[in-house]
C-alpha cells in the first residue's frame, strides 16, 4: 500500500508497504509533510503471497483532496490520517493513496482535481464542503473519474458525484419521527441563517406536518454568540409571558389573602407565566455555537423539563455532555459504539485525539479499498458497484448511495445524559450491507 503526498506544497512520498505475515499496529505518530518517513517499514510481500485474492498487481491510485493549508488544515490532516489507518487495515499492496491540497478554496479544489488527473488516479475521495466539491467534480467528469466526497450539501451530488456527509433532511425526518412517536405534537424550531440552515428549513415543516404534527413556531437567527438572545427571547414568548406574571403578581399582593400569598410564595422562583406553546423544539445548531445557545433556553424560560429539546446529526460531538440544559435532549445519528472506539485508536496512533468527522474519511477509504478487490477494472468503480442497493456498513453504520449521488443511512437516535450519549431508538434496518473497514472486505451481494 503507498500512502503518497502529491501536492505542490507536498513534494515528496510516504510509503505503507504490507506486511507478509498480517497488518501490525498502525504508527503512533504520522510524519510531518515537510519531513516524508515510511508510515509503516515492514517487509514487502514476498513473491507468490499476496494480501488479497488479486489476478495480478497492478497499483490503483486513489486521489485524496482535503485542505491541508488554510483555516481548516487540522480537520484536512486529521481526515488524511484516517484514511491512512483505513489504507492500513486495507493490507492491499496495490493501493495507493495520493493527498493533494485543496488550500479549503474551491480554486484550490479545482487545481488539486488536476493535479489528481495528472497523477492518473482512478477515483478521488474528497474534498470537504461543498463549493470544493463542485469545483474539483468540473475537472473530474471530463475523465469520468468518480468523486466519493464528504459535504453534506446534497445539491452538488450526483453526476459521478457521491457524498459521504450525513443530510441535514436525514437528520430532520429521523429525529421529528421519533419525536412524533413519543407523543410529541407541537413543535417549534430555532435555526440559524446559514446555508445549513436553509437546508434544515426546507425539510423541517414538510417533516412535521407529514408526520401529523403542529408546526406552531420557527425563528430564524444569526449564528453570531452575541446575537442569539433575542431571537430565542422571541420563540420563548417571554416578554407577553413576562407581563402576564408581573400582572399575577400585583393581582395576588392587592387580595393579600392567605392563599393569595401562597400562590406568591410559590411564584417566587418564576419570571413567566404559561408556556411558550411548544413540548418539542429543533435547534439546527452544532458544538460549538449551542454550547452558547444552550444555556439561553432555561434563562428565557424554555424550560427542558417540559419542552424535548432536539438535535441534528451536530450534535454528535462529546463535548456537549457537559452542558446541563442539553441532557435529556434528543439527536439522530449512528450508534456511537463503533466512532468512539475508532477515535480511541485513532488517538492511540498518533498521539492526538481526532474529529469526529474522521470517520467519514475512515469509511470512504475503506469503501474504494473495498471496490478496489473488483477483478473487473472496467467495473471497479463504477456507477453501478458504488450505488449497489445492498449498500454498506462502516463505522458510521449502514448506508448506500442512490442515484442522485447521496448517502442514504440508518440512523439511531441518541439522549444526552451526563455519562455520554445513550441510545433510545436504535438504528432501523432496511437493506443489508458489505462490511467495511477491519470486518470484512466481501464483495458479494448478502441480499
């Protein structure tokens, strides 16, 4: 297996050759790219044993487009080494890896695409948002070169074009279902002006109202820190809530009875009176942003005892168990089993914790590797193998892609408790899957 940095500013190759007698441990640390040392110094196969059934060797080169410059250079690194440890576990002397880098710009994507025609790969993973997506996609179609890429921006796939990121539209549907089926009927939503949250909004009504539910609010909001109270001051209905208490009050202390004082002993710990008018609400916000959005929800009087606050796929990074007015709260996304212990071995690896999105990059390799193993090059990568209705299992769980290019998956839907995320509704099944990664690397349709 070569893992080779083929970037203007990455001029030199790093090698991961195979071991004859298994895969090893992964190395635990990866060269700086200024510095190129082997990632693995086992021997090389030895004539006559081969790794994997293959009628006869011949390299297959993967193009890798991630931003390993520019303001996202620690998420394109962290992506490049789980890939790394995907190639590793491959144990596919065939297979060689090439990152070029995209500087996070779409220019940069689109000369990154090139220099990846010019290296002669046969499919490119990456890049990470959409625009470099789209602009790397222009170069790659003149060559039919397929592009297996991480945006979650439906809109740039399809046309050769696969997208391993989790859909905002997924998310929606999956969490307001179950939502729906724990009884919940009206629903609001605070969601950011973004192009996330454009997407959100475009399934979020649909979703609720196809369900059988109320949609009875949705407030829109700049994702700026300090720019959030209002909007939420506003869903909350707290100022008409505010005056209905402050009117109680003066009502109660004017009887100045014995149950009249009562009631305003027990009032002492209040601001509002009623409800916001909602027992469900969406908030399309991620770490770190709703760890700021979090704790205006209580203090505005939107009280989580009463109203289930609910997530997108965001929400699945660890730190936002440490947030109090979050616990309890509902969000979609694969069982956090497989992730958690990949990053615990990311981590032992190289030194570092990784992202959470390293798992994209992790399931992707391990998909081409798994393509790869095809004796039929002509096939290989091919439209027809990548959308297989059988689809797949990563450490993402099960998904498969369809004709317009985007990953359809099963998702389970995880609470927020102190201790970690629990799940409350596991992953449903639906179509069965060619395992990825260390498992198996079966072709075969199981179906």
């Amino acid at each position: 297996m070569r893992y080779l940095i083929g970037t203007a500013a990455f001029c030199a190759s790093l090698l991961l050759s195979a071991c004859a007698s298994g895969p090893q441990s992964p190395p635990s640390s990866v060269p700086p790219t200024d510095a190129p040392k082997a990632l693995y110094d086992g021997p090389d196969v030895k004539q006559g044993q081969t790794p994997i059934d293959a009628p006869a060797f011949e390299p297959i080169r993967i193009g890798l487009l991630l931003p390993f410059s520019g303001p996202a250079a620690d998420v394109g690194t962290a992506m490049r080494d789980a890939a790394a440890l995907a190639l590793f576990d491959a144990y596919d002397p065939r297979l060689e890896l090439l990152p070029f880098d995209t500087l996070g710009t779409a220019q940069g994507a689109q000369r990154a695409a090139q220099q990846a025609l010019d290296a002669g790969v046969s499919i490119v993973l990456g890049p990470l948002l959409a625009q470099s997506v789209d602009a790397a996609a222009s170069v790659l179609r003149t060559q039919d070169i397929p592009l297996i890429g991480f945006s979650n921006d439906s809109q740039v796939a399809g046309d050769g074009v696969y997208l391993m990121g989790f859909m905002p539209d997924q998310d929606v549907r999956r969490i307001i279902a179950y939502a729906r089926s724990q009884g919940h009927q009206r629903m609001a939503g605070l969601v950011p002006h973004s192009a996330y949250g454009d997407r959100v909004l475009e399934s979020f009504g649909p979703a609720v109202l196809d369900m059988g539910g109320d949609l009875v609010s949705l407030v829109r909001y700049d994702p700026d820190p300090d720019l959030m109270a209002e909007p939420v001051k506003q869903l909350a209905r707290y100022d008409s809530r505010r005056a209905a208490y402050l009117a109680e009050i003066r009502a109660l202390e004017a009887l100045g009875d014995d149950l009249s004082n009562e009631i305003l002993k027990r009032l002492e710990n209040q601001e509002t009176l009623g409800e916001p008018g909602f027992d469900a609400l969406l908030l399309a916000e991620g770490d770190p942003l709703l760890r700021s959005l979090g704790p205006l929800l209580p203090y505005y009087e939107i009280d989580p005892q009463s109203v289930q606050f609910l997530g997108t796929g965001l929400w699945d990074e660890p730190a936002l168990t440490r947030e109090p007015p979050l616990r309890g709260a509902w969000f979609p996304a694969p069982d956090p089993k497989a992730p958690r212990d990949f990053l615990k071995r990311y981590e032992a690896a190289y030194g570092k914790s990784g992202p959470r999105i390293a798992t994209l990059a992790y399931d992707g390799m391990a998909l081409i590797a798994t393509l790869a193993r095809n004796p039929l090059k002509e096939e290989r990568f091919s439209a027809v193998v990548l959308e297989n209705p059988a689809g797949f299992t990563g450490l993402d769980g099960a998904f498969r892609f369809g004709g317009n290019g985007v990953a359809q998956r099963r998702l389970a839907v995880l609470e927020i408790r102190r201790t970690g995320f629990q799940v409350i509704d596991p992953a449903p099944s639906g179509f069965q899957r060619q395992r990825l990664g260390r498992v198996d690397f079966n072709l075969k349709d199981d179906s």
